[in-house]
C-alpha cells in the first residue's frame, strides 16, 4: 500500500539521468563539449532507451518526458549529442529545459517516498 | 554568497558523512553485510562528489551556478536517505530484525529468487515497503510475530527486479512487462480516438490520459508484482490482499479521474489475482477467495461505477495475468504447488485455512507457528 517501493527504484535512475545531464550541460556551457565525451555518450545511450521504452524504468522516463508537453524531439537530441562537435544554444537550452524537468520529478518522488 | 555558503555547508556535509560511517555496527550478522557495504561506499562516494563542489574549478564558473545547485541537492537528498534507511536500519537492528531476516533467506531460496536477497529491517512507519537501491525491505515493528500479511513480502521482493539492469536472467519478465505494457497503452489509445471521434466532452478525454500515465508509472508495475507474489507464495497472497483491504483500503472502485494515482483499484488488483489463480489451476482456491471478496465489497455500501469497468476491462486484466505469469516463470522462479510442504510458504497458506477454519482459535495457534517458523524451522 506505501508509494516508497515503487518510486525508489526509478528515483535512482531519475537521479543519474539529472547527474548526467548537468555535466553534459557543465561541458557545453563551457565549450570544452564533443562527440567523444564519455559522458554525452552516455547521455546519448540512455536517451536512445528512453526515445524507443523497453522496461519499466525507460517507460516512466518516456512519460516523464512526454508530460513535459515542450514536444521535445528526443531522437533528433539523442543523433545531436552522438555526432555534433559543440552543442548549439539551442541544445544547450533542450538540455536545460530536461535537466529542470527531472529534477522537479526527482523531488516529487522524494516526497512521495517520504510519505508526503 | 553562493560560494561563501557552500564553503561554510560542504565541509560540514563531509563531516555528517564520516560520523555516519562511524555509526555503522561491527557486529552484526552476515545477513547485514551487504548493506553495510553498499552504505559504507556510498558514503564514501558522498564525500569525494561534495568535495567536488568546492574544489572542481569549472564549477566555480557563475554561469553553471544551476548545475552546481542541483547536484548540491542530489547530494544532500541521497545523504538524508541512507541516513533515514540503510544507516538507520543498520544501527537499530536487533533480534526481530535478525529472525526476519533469516526468515526472509529462507524464502528467496525456496522461490528460487533471481537477485540478491534484500535486508529486512523492523523500522516501518507505512506497512511493507522496499527501497530496491539498497536492497532494504521496511516491515511493522512487530510483523514477524504474525502470518497473515507475510505473503506481502513476497510482493516487496518482486520490484527490485523490475528496475534490474543488464541481468539476462531476469531480462524475459521486464520484455514480458514491456510487451503488456503496450498493450495497457494501446488500450487507453483507441479508447482516446473513439472519444475524438465522438467528439465526446474533453473531460472524459483528460481522465483516459490519466489512465495512461497511470498505467505507464505505476499500476502495471503493482499488477505485475501482485502477480509474482501469487505465483510463489500461493493463494495466501490472495487472501493478504482481502485481509488489508478489509483492514486499511478505501473504495476498491475507484477510479482516478484528475491525477494519475500510484495504485489500481482494489477490486481491479483481486480480479488479477483471481485470473492468475484460474491460470495456476487453482480452481476452489479462487472461487473461496472470490466468495469472500464480494462479501466483503457487498458489505461496503458502494459500488462499482461504468468507469471503473472502462477503466479496467476484464480482457485487458486477463491479459495481464498471462503476460506476468509468462514472465516470471520464464527467469525460474518456483511455482506455488498446493502440495509442497515444509516450505515458509506452506506455512503462510495452512496459516489462512486455519484462519477460516478455526477463526476462534488462531491467534493461539498462531503464537505456536510463528514459533515454530522463526525459531525450529519448519
């Protein structure tokens, strides 16, 4: 009957995913970003799962995203971050505005967890 | 002011981060090993990550004062929760903890359970739950002392593996998950276009999109950890599911209608179960939980309105009994059998039919059980 089970295994994934995204977000802001980063890979990976869900975790992510309502592409970020050298503004600001997301969904699922 | 407060709040962090490893016990039993371990490094991980936010020069950068921020916050979030979980569970263990948790190993063997064995710690504010990062498993204070809710614990033990990663053992239930997850979605789907097409008002049309994200962020993962529960612990986790309603559920009807809520509705969770039940071959079984169930909701004084059967149609819910029992047979789990015996499981069941057989004397019966469980063995 408690929310804490079901939220705290996707709260870890919610937070890596956020963790990931402002250093891919530290990188391009101050331009030492490219397309052989260990961590935009990284990003790039998971996004992909998250653009084509096959688990719960991806599914949730997908909602998460989809929620948003920004109509985000997720594909065409995913094909951005694995070829462009240097991320546009524009891209800077798609990852801020997910990077702002998941952490309003991180906290919502604090407080759920903790039983608020 | 943003440097001067995380040079004042970091190296504090630190030092409540070093005091929490020195509060982690060095005698308990191994069943509490991995806990440790796991709460031991992340501590240590806590401690390198905020020296980060004071000694990594790129981050003293003003225009990545929000990434700084935000990663302050994780930080500190994950610090409060391994406080209030891992290290509390750790520090409070006693001999109720210990019997559980030998409980508890004896039940993962049994069911053949395909991840590591979680802790079981005593420190439940909120009935049974589970927090899959560290592996820790919340049950009542005195929980251990009884039987009837313990088939709950097998439903715990399902949701760690539903958010596993990169383990091909248990990879054909979370595709089996997937697949019906589509289905669910697919569902409220041609539900939405038939709406459109009826230009029906645009409430309705807001209620099934929360159905869908209902179904999307948590009513299957429930479903499907209802039904893993039933395949393993028998119809004893059928029975625990009338016994908490009863004892703690709201309208088993009801149906979200403005925000997407966290669990399917009681009687939706019961017509799963009883589906499963009918797949396992459990015929009498199901027709005696089924009987009690609907005395139970005839006796509420509500019923069941034409959203809630829009909501959860019978053939979608059937669906979801047989992709769940597909998926988690396929990575191995043992199959309840009505025969087995001198297993935890065969207790918790003989449990229930003692319950409705000699209502007046189970609690005496009981106390001689739990004994004979947690202190003899079967």
């Amino acid at each position: 009957m408690s929310d804490t089970g079901l939220y705290s295994g996707l709260y870890t994934k919610v937070r890596d995913v956020a963790a990931l995204i402002d250093e891919v977000l530290m990188s391009a802001k101050l331009g030492s970003s490219s397309s052989t980063d260990s961590e935009r890979n990284k990003l790039a990976t998971q996004l992909a799962a998250v653009a084509a869900p096959t688990d719960f975790p991806t599914n949730y992510f997908s909602a998460v995203i989809k929620d948003m309502g920004s109509g985000l592409d997720l594909k065409s970020l995913v094909a951005t971050l694995q070829t462009s050298q240097s991320l546009s503004q524009a891209v800077i600001c798609d990852l801020e505005l997910l990077a702002s997301t998941l952490e309003s969904e991180r906290t919502r699922m604090l407080s759920k967890m903790r039983g608020r | 002011m943003l440097d001067a407060y995380f040079t004042g709040s970091v190296p504090q962090l630190i030092e409540r981060s070093r005091e929490l490893t020195a509060k982690i016990p060095r005698n308990l039993p191994r069943a509490y090993d991995a806990l440790a371990q796991t709460a031991r490094s992340r501590l240590n991980n806590l401690i390198a990550q905020f020296g980060s936010l004071i000694e990594d020069q790129r981050l003293l950068d003003k225009s990545l004062r929000p990434e700084r921020l935000r990663k302050f916050k994780r930080l500190v979030s994950e610090l409060d929760t391994l406080e209030a979980t891992a290290i509390l569970a750790l520090r409070k263990a006693q001999d109720e903890d210990h019997r559980l948790n030998d409980l508890l190993e004896r039940i993962t063997k049994e069911i053949a359970y395909p991840a590591v064995t979680p802790t079981v710690t005593t420190l439940s504010r909120d009935y049974f739950y589970i927090f899959p990062e560290f592996r820790l498993l919340f049950v009542p204070l005195v929980e251990g002392h009884f039987l009837l809710h313990l088939p709950d614990l097998y439903h715990e033990l399902a949701h760690p593996i539903l958010v596993e990663e990169n383990d091909p053992i248990i990879e054909p239930l979370q595709h089996s998950f997937s697949k019906c997850l589509d289905e669910c979605i697919s569902y409220v789907q041609y539900e939405t276009q038939k709406l459109q097409r009826r230009k029906s008002p645009v409430r309705s049309e807001y209620m099934l999109g929360t159905w869908e994200r209902s179904w999307i962020r948590s009513w299957l993962s429930e479903f499907y950890c209802d039904v893993f529960a039933l395949i393993t612990a028998g119809p004893a986790f059928a029975w625990s599911h009338l016994h908490l309603a009863i004892k703690r559920g709201e309208n088993p009807f009801v149906v979200p209608t403005v925000s997407a809520s966290s669990h399917p509705a009681d009687d939706a969770r019961m017509r799963v179960l009883l589906a499963t039940l009918a797949l396992l071959g459990l015929r009498q079984e199901s027709i005696d939980i089924q009987n009690a169930w609907r005395c139970f909701t005839g006796s509420l004084g509500v019923k069941a309105e034409p959203e809630y059967f829009w909501c959860y149609p019978d053939e979608l819910l059937k669906k979801i009994s047989t992709y769940a029992v597909s998926g988690a047979t396929q990575i191995g789990v043992h199959v309840f059998s009505p025969s087995e015996k001198g297993t935890v499981t065969s207790v918790l069941n003989a449990a229930w039919g003692q319950f409705w057989t000699h209502p007046g004397s189970y609690v005496q019966w009981e106390k001689k059980a739990v004994e004979k469980l947690l202190e003899a063995k079967c």
